[in-house]
C-alpha cells in the first residue's frame, strides 16, 4: 500500500486523537520506505530508515501510533519492553529475542496469506474428510436408512451448520512439544533442531467438528504450501518491512548525567540494544537476518531521566525526536466520540449483546472529559486510560444488572448521571479550593 504522507496521517486521525507531530513524522518515515524501495539497489543498501524516538506521558498514544501504523501497511510489528532485557552475562532476555519475535510474526503473517489462497483447493478435501468421519460417528443412528440417505442428510446438517458440536474421530499431524525453557532464555523443540528429517507423527483424536475443522485445514495447507518460499518471504519482510517497538526506554536510562554514579546494568542494556539498533546480522530458526533496515520505533516518559542521559551511540540512533503532550479536556471528549474505535462505541456495543441500547449526550462527554482532566492533573497522569476507569465505574450497575432477559431498554447516559455516578470525586475538588 504506497500511501503519501497524508494519507498515512488522515487514517490514524480515524483511531488517534491529537499528535499531529508524532503522526507526521512516523508518516514520513513509512514513505521514505516506499521511496528507497524504488531506487537503485547501489543506492538503496545506503539509505537507513531514520528511527524515531518518541517523549510523552504514558496513555498519550505512543503505542498505538506505531500498532495502527504496522496494521496500515500490513509491517511486521512487534512491540517489546525494554526492562525485559538484562545485560549479557546476568539471568534474564536476550536483546537479540526482540529480532527472533519478529521473524516469528512474519512467518504467521506469511503462512496467513498463503493459506487463504490456498483455502479454495483445501476447504473441499476438508469438508470430504469431516463427512467421512460423521458419517462413521452416525452410523449408530442409521436405522432403516440406507447408506446413501445417511451421507445426504449429513451433507445437509453438515452444509447448514447443525453438527459443529458433535465429536469425530480424525487423524490429524502431532504438534511437538518444546523440550523445556533454558534460563528463561528459549524453548528448545526437537522438530527445530532436526528441519525435516524427522517424519511427522500422526495422531487419532476425538474433536468435535469445529475444531477437526481447524487442524485439519492446518493440516492439509502446510502440504499445499511451499515452506521454504514462506521462510524466505518471511525474512526480506521482517528485514525491509519489520517495525520494532520498544517501549520504556526510559527504565534503562540511569542517572549518570546527575549524580555521575551510572548504573552499570541499565548502560549495559544499552550497549547489547546497540547493534541491534545499529545493524547486525541475528541468528533465528528459520535463518539469518539483518537489522540494518528494520524501523526501531522507542518510547518513554522520560519523568526522571532524559534522552541526553543515553549513551551517546544509541541517542545517535534515533535522529527524529517528537515530544507527545498531555491531552486536554478537548482531547478526551474527542476520544470519547470520534475514533471508529471510540471507547463509548465498545462500551455500546457491549451491552447491546444483553439487549441495552447504551447513548451518551453531549453534556455527558463534556463532564467525562472534564472529570479525567482533573484526576490526571491532581493524581497520576494516566493519559487516555483515565477514560477506561471513569467509563467502569460509570457502567458498573448497568452492566451488573443487564442480563439479555428482557427487550431491547434504551439507557441514556446524560451529564447529571454521570454528576451523581462521580458526586463523592466532585467533592474531592471543591475541598481542594480549601486547602492552602
């Protein structure tokens, strides 16, 4: 999908309110992809994507802007924790992993692909095995049917849906089960360590249909499906294509530029991110890959430390800087009712399924917004997730007592509900005008 920059930001508007800066730049960057995609191969091997470091309270969309910018090109995209990580030599991750896991998602996203233009030629030869199967499973209900009667009321029951639940007996390939977890580090599986040589085992299993649906299409698309061709596909996505995100850089930021006592674990971190970060070849199971074209993507609070704090080489790895800021009343009402997504659409469509047809006014989200502005400027600062708390605490009797037993009820939410759902937290703020 070759989106112009525009483009890009107009469709995270759609999800993301505000951080028109964050937006831009992450939008840039993606279409730098395009760009060098159509160059020289002399030229393209010297152009890296510029990786972006992104500064800002937590719940301001740090994340999601990189989440819906993956799902907008189809990228591989992996977001990780940077304090999962310890320095090499202690007990703990291996920066490499981070690399590792996103090769995993290409694959899934490879195979995904390949078994939906494979699933005309599969879905056949696995409705012809199910059929086999219930039809052995209901011969003890055969009774003065003949054969032939039995199959076609089968096919039919089977064709309109009314057998899922019954229990077959197929045969279906043993999935291998790793060996076991060395250090927290990795699993080890014997079909891994040996590729092909070891034939793959099959097993007879009781499922009912839905599920012998599933293993047996699973089954019949890796015979269908070129696995070399997958691998190698998965890999130049995950090296041109491969977003990582690494959230929380700021924990292993020390504070050496204050105190000048830096802490040796946290710079070590640093230092194994590095060539990561830099460009390096990763040994993974289903190849080497390289890093040096993979979009790293940082993020972090940066309350405490700042960006200066990082070690040089790894702040020279993150040319764009973007500050995110705090959302403002405007922003959470916008959250609450523009976004395809919006919380209040969720919350709606949540309890339509026990027949409550749930409305907000205007005045409603005017006070909604007001509310999460206040609790984040006089208690922690939670970003949008201070929506998620207020819209509980706002839905919890309704939720509690909906039951589907009953017609379609319209409940509308107006903005003395909510006064009267949040009168002890409106309190909290008047006294406060009282305390010197």
């Amino acid at each position: 999908m070759n989106l112009t920059p525009k483009e890009i930001v107009s469709e995270l508007d759609k999800y993301i309110i505000g951080q028109a800066e964050a937006k831009r730049a992450v939008a840039v960057a993606l279409r730098n992809r395009y760009r060098r995609s159509r160059l020289p191969k002399e030229l393209r091997d010297e152009i890296t994507p510029k990786n972006i470091i992104m500064k800002g309270p937590t719940g301001v969309g740090k994340t999601e802007i990189a989440r819906r910018l993956a799902k907008l090109v189809r990228a591989p995209f992996i977001k990780i924790e940077a304090t999962k990580y310890t320095e090499v030599g202690y007990v703990g991750r291996d920066v490499e992993s981070m690399v590792r896991d996103l090769v995993e998602v290409s694959v899934r996203m490879v195979k995904d692909e390949k078994q939906h233009e494979v699933e005309s030629k599969v879905k056949p030869i696995v409705d012809e095995k199910i059929l086999n199967a219930l039809f052995i499973a209901k011969l003890t209900e055969k009774g003065d049917m003949t054969d032939a009667d039995l199959k076609a009321k089968i096919k039919d029951d089977y064709s309109a849906g009314k057998l899922e639940d019954v229990v077959i007996e197929v045969e279906v390939t043993e999935q291998p089960k790793p060996m076991g977890v060395m250090g927290g580090v990795a699993e080890i599986n014997i079909s891994d360590m040996f590729g092909g040589l070891l034939p793959q085992r099959k097993k007879r299993k009781k499922l009912i249909v839905k599920r012998a649906r599933e293993l047996l299409f699973n089954d019949e698309c890796e015979k269908q499906i070129d696995q070399e061709s997958v691998t190698t596909e998965a890999i130049r996505r995950a090296e041109e294509d491969g977003i990582i995100f690494i959230d929380e850089m700021d924990k292993i930021v020390g504070k050496s530029a204050s105190n000048n006592s830096p802490d040796v674990s946290r710079e070590g971190v640093q230092r194994d991110i590095l060539p990561i970060v830099e460009g390096s070849t990763v040994a993974t199971k289903y190849g080497n890959i390289k890093t040096d074209f993979i979009l790293f993507i940082a993020a972090g609070a940066f309350h405490v430390s700042k960006i200066e704090d990082m070690i040089p080489e790894l702040q020279g790895r993150f040319p764009v800087r973007v500050e995110l800021e705090n959302l403002t009343k405007k922003d959470f009402k916008d959250i609450l009712s523009q976004p395809k997504n919006a919380i209040t659409f969720q919350y709606a469509s949540l309890l339509k399924v026990d027949n409550i047809n749930l409305t907000f006014t205007d005045d409603a989200l005017d006070e909604l917004a007001e509310l999460a502005e206040k609790e984040n400027s006089t208690s922690e600062n939670l970003g949008a997730r201070r929506l998620h708390t207020l819209l509980e605490g706002l839905t919890e009797d309704i939720s509690f007592n909906a039951n589907g037993n009953h017609p379609m009820t319209d409940v509308v939410i107006d903005k003395k509900y909510v006064q009267n759902t949040f009168k002890d937290t409106n309190k909290k703020y008047d006294l406060k005008k009282y305390v010197l």
